[in-house]
C-alpha cells in the first residue's frame, strides 16, 4: 500500500509528466485547445489532491474528492482525445499518461464511494 507521501509524489509526477508531453505538440491549430484544458485538469488533481488532506470537514473533504475525480476523468478524456485525433504519434509517454489517468481517476472514484457511504454511516 502507498503512503500519504508517496501518493502526492505520484499524483504530482503525473502533472508533471503533462506539462512535459504538453511541450512535444507540434504547432496546428488543432494542437492549440488541448494543452490548455489538459494541463488545468492534470495540475487541478495533484493541487486538489494536496489540499483534501486539510479539508475542514469530511464534507469538505468529500466535495475535495469530488473535484478530484473530475479533474482526473477530464485528464483521462483528453489524453485519449490526443490519442484519437493522433496529435502525438506513437509517444509511448501518452500510452503511460493514459493508463495513469485511468488508474487516478478509478482510485478517486472509489474513495469518494467510500468516503460518502462513510459519512452516511457516522451521521
């Protein structure tokens, strides 16, 4: 199981790791829309992600998570979309960003299950 540390390192490695692919579009007018929405969404997750841990309440926090998940999945929409649209070929750096983006947005998804059937269960 991966740590409090270890999570936000891996949360902010993924942002990070947009930014980079982000720089290796090449100049279209197709190439300009993306870069902007991904990296608003990518960057959202890690400084989200960060600030959940001092949620006020745990309706806080779940409205934390909220947003978190949403960030991730519209991180995961838009690399595949990068992907469909072949804006960056055969980049094996989209492939991984992509299984991540998966992978943040199922582990947000289940916690927020988990944190709301939790507070319904402590009211």
């Amino acid at each position: 199981m991966m740590g409090k540390d270890e999570f936000l390192n891996r949360i902010k490695k993924f942002a990070i790791s947009v930014f980079k692919l982000v720089d290796k579009f090449p100049k279209s007018k197709a190439a300009e829309v993306i870069p902007y929405q991904l990296l608003k969404s990518s960057s959202s997750v890690a400084a989200n992600h960060r600030a959940s841990y001092r949620a006020k309440s745990k309706q806080d926090f779940i409205n934390k998570l909220k947003i978190i998940t949403e960030e991730a999945d519209e991180s995961l929409f838009w690399l595949t979309f990068i992907n469909d649209v072949e804006i960056l070929k055969n980049d094996e750096n989209l492939d991984s960003l992509i299984k991540e983006a998966n992978e943040l947005t199922a582990i947000f998804t289940s916690s927020l299950k988990t944190s709301k059937q939790n507070s319904i269960l402590t009211s």
